[in-house]
C-alpha cells in the first residue's frame, strides 16, 4: 500500500504555507522578483508583527492577537519559501506537479533538516583539532622518554662525562655577582644533560621525536602524493625483481621480513641492529627460513612462560580454585 501512487492532493498542511499557496500570502505573482518579495514581506511584517499589533482588525480574517500570531507566522513560512531560489523552485515544481506527493515530501524535509554548516568545514576543523592533539600528545610521550633516561644511571653518567669534556658544566658554576643558588644550578644541569641525550640517542618507536609531516593533517594532504610514489615503487620493485629476476639487496630483504612479521616502520626501526642482522644471517626474506624461525619463537615463548612463576601460579590457581569450583568454608 506505501509503494502504490498516492491520490493527488495538491497543497498539504505540513508543506510550506500549508494549504495556502505563498504567493498569494504575500499578495505577489508567481513572476515576482526577490526584491519585490521582500518589500511585500515587510509591509505585512509591520502590519502583523505581534511587537506592532495594538489590537487592529487582523486584515479581515477576524481580529484578536491570536489571528495577527497566527498571520505573521504564514507569511514568514511564505518569505522562508520564496526566498532562497532553490526552496522556491522546489515550491514551484510542486505547484505545477502535485500529484508528486513524495518527492515534495522529501526534498521539503532534506532542506529543512540539512545542517546549516558546511560539512566540509566541519570535517577540516576536526582533523584539526585532531593533528593538534596528536602532536602534543607526541610531544608528551617524548618527553617522558627523556626524562627516563635521564633517570637511569646508565645514559646519566655517560651524557654528564659528554657534557664536561664539552665544558657545559664548568658555566654553570660562577662566582660573585652571577652567582646562582644551588637549586638554580642543578635545574641548569639537568638540561644540559637532557639536551645531551636528546642529540646522542636516537629514540625510536611511539617515543620517537613527533615530526611533523607525521600528523594526521599533512598525511591527508600528502595522501596523493604516498600513493603515487607505492605505485612507482610497485611497478620498479615487479620490473626488478619479478620479471628482470633480480637479487634482493639489504633493504629489499629487510622488507620482505617486515611484511613476514607484519610490523609497521616504526616497529620495525625500533628493533635493535643485531636483531636485524641476525634475522639476515638466518635468510628469514625466505619463506620456509621465516617459518621455522616463527616455529622456534613460539616454542621459545612457550617455554619461558612454562619457567615463569607467575605464570606457574596462574596455571596452580587454575587447577586448584579456578573459575566453576564450589568450595565450602566452615565458620
């Protein structure tokens, strides 16, 4: 019964100016121009405008407050639909269509109820804010990084022995007029010794320095870019290696086990150096060589948790009081 045609009804109360046709509300032609609607538009609004009625006759459509309200609203819905071009030529298609009951529905309620704010915007305003949180949140992780290291003994020694062969650490130290407080010194060595481990390690993986080509902004709008250059990459890595039957060289390989291990870059560059020569001792850019590595590590890894006493005390629990036992304690 929805899908079969609706009978003709022409105006309807919930469209527009309801039963009313708006033009004839606002006492203009279908050919009227917009300057001529909007002189129409406010003579009636001053003459209904319920700030301005003091109780006058409602044009002879029966006096009283109520009917001026009641006025004043049809012709504001009149010059809301005559408006815009697009609405207007909605409202005219419906006059000279009305048995399109449907259509007139839809595109009536997909004017009213589409945002008023360009999605476009809204979409750019929040990758936005988005890009300015990720790369201070990156910032954070760095510097958390930072002060880590700066923490363990290890790197501490090392980048204060940098900082005095280097003489940083001698100015700190002055006398007479300049002299600082001890607290002011140290907070000055501490960022001496920061400063050294910043340019000496290179921090690799989510605590790596934000860069920032890196946020989510720049990688949208460097998109296009990406994908042309993987498809250039593609094209010279098939022409090389698949139809010249080249041999693989280090980086090539170092790929290939990468995609074996499905980590990201950064993952992977987060790998220690004699990890990556081990795996190219081993050949593991080879299929059957990867897995029997990956066969070896689950093996490794099923050990060390059979050794692992919390692992022990974990299986212990499981046995004795896992979950589903009923156990009963006396008072």
């Amino acid at each position: 019964a929805v899908l079969l045609p609706r009978p003709a009804r022409g105006l309807t109360d919930r469209l527009y100016c309801g039963r009313r046709v708006c033009y004839e509300v606002l006492g203009v032609s279908r050919q009227a121009s917009k300057a001529e609607i909007a002189r129409a538009y406010r003579q009636l609004a001053r003459q209904y405008h319920p700030d301005r009625y003091r109780g006058e006759p409602a044009g002879g459509e029966g006096g009283g407050a109520q009917a001026a309200h009641e006025k004043f609203l049809l012709i504001a819905a009149a010059y809301e639909t005559l408006k815009d071009e697009e609405t207007r030529k909605d409202y005219d298609y419906m006059l000279d269509h009305p048995e399109e009951y449907y259509r007139h529905y839809y595109h009536y309620y997909s004017r009213r109820l589409a945002p008023k704010v360009d999605v476009t915007i809204v979409i750019l305003v929040t990758v936005c804010a988005i890009s300015v949180f990720q790369f201070f949140s990156w910032w954070s992780s760095y510097n958390e990084a930072i002060n880590y290291l700066a923490s363990v003994p290890k790197y501490r020694i090392q980048a204060t022995e940098i900082a005095r062969q280097q003489g940083l650490l001698n100015k700190t130290k002055e006398k007479g007029k300049n002299r600082r407080s001890k607290e002011e010194i140290r907070e000055e060595e501490e960022e001496i010794i920061k400063d050294i481990i910043k340019n000496k390690i290179d921090i690799k993986g989510g605590y790596q320095k934000p860069k920032i080509y890196d946020i989510l902004l720049f990688q949208i709008l460097l998109a296009p870019f990406y994908w042309c250059k993987y498809i250039v990459w593609y094209c010279w890595w098939i022409y090389c290696f698949t139809i010249k039957g080249q041999e693989y060289g280090v980086e090539e390989k170092l790929y290939i086990i990468r995609r074996y291990m499905k980590m990201s870059q950064s993952q992977f560059d987060s790998l220690e150096d004699h990890q990556k020569e081990t795996f190219l001792e081993r050949q593991l850019w080879i299929r059957e060589n990867y897995e029997v590595y990956k066969q070896e590590q689950e093996e490794e890894l099923k050990k060390k948790m059979a050794m692992d006493p919390r692992w022990k005390r974990y299986r212990r629990w499981m046995k004795n009081e896992g979950p589903g036992r009923l156990t009963f304690i006396d008072d």
